[in-house]
C-alpha cells in the first residue's frame, strides 16, 4: 500500500514540535518509539536510538540499514519564526531539524513501513533513527552499531535533494598547543609562542598531501581558531589554535595525523578523529540501481554518521542541505513525497549479494 504521505508529515511536525537538541533527545525517541509500536512494529531503544529489524530477517541474506538522524542543532539568533511551530505555508513546512535531518528520517520511516508489508525480499532492512548526529556523540550511532550486527550497505538520509553522494570527506578536529616564554613586550627576552605557532600555520597554509582522491579531490586544512596572550605588553609563552582537516578516501584519519605530527612543531591533541572518509565502489550495484533511475550521484564536502559506518554506503535525502542550521529553516511537502518515491523505486530495484566477513 502507498505511504500515507500525511501521517507521514504528522509525524515530523510532532518531532519539530518536540526539543531535541544533541544529547537531549528523549521526547522526539518517544514519539519515534511510540509512532512505530503503534504499527505494530517490534521497535527497540538503546538511550535515544531507535530501530526496528524487518519481520521477515533472514541471517543469509545481506542486510539494508535506513538511517537518519532526529537530534537539532540549537535554532541560531536569526529565526524569525517559533522554531518548534510546524507552520505550513504552501508547499513548505517551517521548523527546527525540518530539513536537517526530520524530513529524511520521516521519509525512510515510511519507506520502512511500506517495505515491512511485503513478505519476501532479496535483503533485510534495519531501520535506525539515531542521537547525537550533529555533535558525533558517544551515545549516537556509535552506540548503536554493535547491537545490528553484519551490514552490508548503508543508507543514510540527509537533505541532498535526492542526489546520492557516493562519496564523503572525512572531518577531522585537531587542538594546538604552542608554548615559550614569557617576558616584556619592551626588552628582548622571552619566546614568543605566536611567533612559533605562525611556522606552524604556514605549514597548514601551504602543504598540499602527494595523493588525492579521484572523486574528492585534495585535502583541505584550515586553521579556524587561534588564542594568544594575556595583556599588550607581555610577551605571550602560550599559543593555542584548532584547524579543520577535511579528510579524503585516499587517506585514512590516522594517515593524516601522522603525516601533520611529523610537519609541526606544535603540540597536537585530537579533539575529534572517528569520522572517516567514503566512497562506494564503483562497481556497487547500488550505483547501477540508482544510474537506472536517472539519480544524479555526486561527493559531498560535509561529514555525517556515514563516516561511522563501516559498511559500503551513501547519502541521499530530500531536502537541500543548503538549509541546514539556519534561520527559519523548511522543508517542501513535495520534496518528502518525491523522496519517498524514490527511496522505494531505488530499495525495489536493488539486487546485491551478502558480503562475506
């Protein structure tokens, strides 16, 4: 039977209506939990992750995940709107997480259901509506992971305009520390750590990595952050920064650390390193289900939970990714309706054998 498209927007209007900031997301499980049971589906909870196992798995057969995300970000200082009033104006529906990532995650749910009512199918599906996506929490999909079991592909929903990224950076968050000594501005004495940590960003500034990825391109390092000193006149004997290291499939994180340890003089401390860079193969018969389709496949230069998930996998959604974490962010009625079409002509297409481990 067709998705219920209302229901399905009812539903993410009670998330949009429900706070669930990251790490504070035990309302919007509620009613995720609460919204699959009442289908009748045997639905489980792991803190605030919610999933559900297609009733007919069969361990022989590879397996699906259909996931998303339903923490927000904190609404910005520009909204103009409520943030958790779901307001409906034509085709666009108004509110926190609408786009980033509730509207995908409502979509997959229904994607799910409608799946659930067939009896055979060449797959299992997990579906998995997980925490902490926007901070890369603990208690997110990291969590949850270990309690699915072998997966053999990944599909996460993320606002992409239903284009499927194929490929991934990778972000990595690494701290400084610079340390010399401290003197008067005035006399010649001391060392000073900003001196010693601006070597340090030339390097970042200019070093460009020997291999680079067919589909993402070079590395790209940015320092975004830097602190220094204490008063005009005192010569600074610590200097911190933080740069943004945005990882490509032709290195793994560890790689990259261990190339800019060698390159600075800078103490360096990782802040945050699990998040690695995709690619799906190009012989993935994902990759032919979705050229069937016309699906337009692209790389995509922001991180999410893909990189946690060691599977083959990509991300697709509705929505435009271009509205995530801004002011009176939407998403379009029309946008979700397509996207469930779409994720259920890819899912009805695909054929693909277990991968054995």
């Amino acid at each position: 039977m067709k998705p219920d498209l209302n229901e399905t927007i009812n539903l993410l209007q009670q998330l949009i209506k429900t706070e669930s900031f990251s790490g504070s997301e035990d309302g919007t499980a509620d009613i995720l939990e609460s919204f699959l049971d009442s289908k009748r589906i045997n639905t489980n909870r792991l803190k605030n992750n919610v999933w559900a196992i297609h009733p007919n798995y069969d361990p022989a057969r590879p397996t699906v995940l259909l996931n998303s995300h339903h923490d927000t970000v904190r609404p910005n200082d520009g909204w103009t709107r409520n943030p958790f009033d779901p307001a409906m104006e034509d085709d666009k529906l108004y509110g926190l997480g609408s786009n980033d990532a509730g509207g995908p995650a409502v979509s997959l749910i229904s994607t799910f259901l409608y799946f659930c009512e067939q009896k055979k199918m060449p797959y299992n599906l997990i579906l998995a509506i997980t925490a902490e996506e926007e901070t890369s929490g603990e208690n997110g999909i990291s969590l949850l992971l270990p309690e699915l079991g072998q997966l053999d592909l990944a599909i996460v929903g993320e606002p992409s305009g239903m284009q499927m990224a194929i490929a991934e950076r990778a972000a990595m968050i690494l701290d400084f520390v610079v340390r010399g000594k401290s003197g008067h501005a005035a006399r010649d004495v001391g060392i000073n750590a900003i001196d010693k940590a601006v070597k340090d960003i030339r390097w970042f500034q200019t070093y460009q990595f020997p291999k680079t990825s067919e589909r993402l391109g070079s590395i790209k390092m940015t320092v975004t952050m830097i602190h220094a000193g204490i008063q005009h006149n005192v010569i600074p004997d610590m200097c911190k920064f933080t740069v943004d290291v945005r990882v490509t499939d032709a290195y793994t994180n560890q790689e990259v650390l261990d190339i800019i340890q060698k390159n600075v003089q800078s103490e360096v401390i990782p802040r945050s390193v699990q998040l690695e860079a995709s690619r799906l193969p190009d012989d993935h018969p994902l990759m032919n289900a979705a050229q069937s389709l016309g699906i337009e496949m692209v790389a995509s230069p922001t991180s999410s939970d893909q990189g946690l998930i060691s599977a083959p996998s990509v991300k697709i959604g509705p929505g435009d990714s271009n509205r995530s974490h801004t002011a009176d962010e939407y998403i379009k009625i029309s946008e979700i309706e397509a996207g469930i079409d779409r994720y259920i002509r890819l899912l009805e297409i695909l054929r693909f054998e277990k991968v054995e481990i």
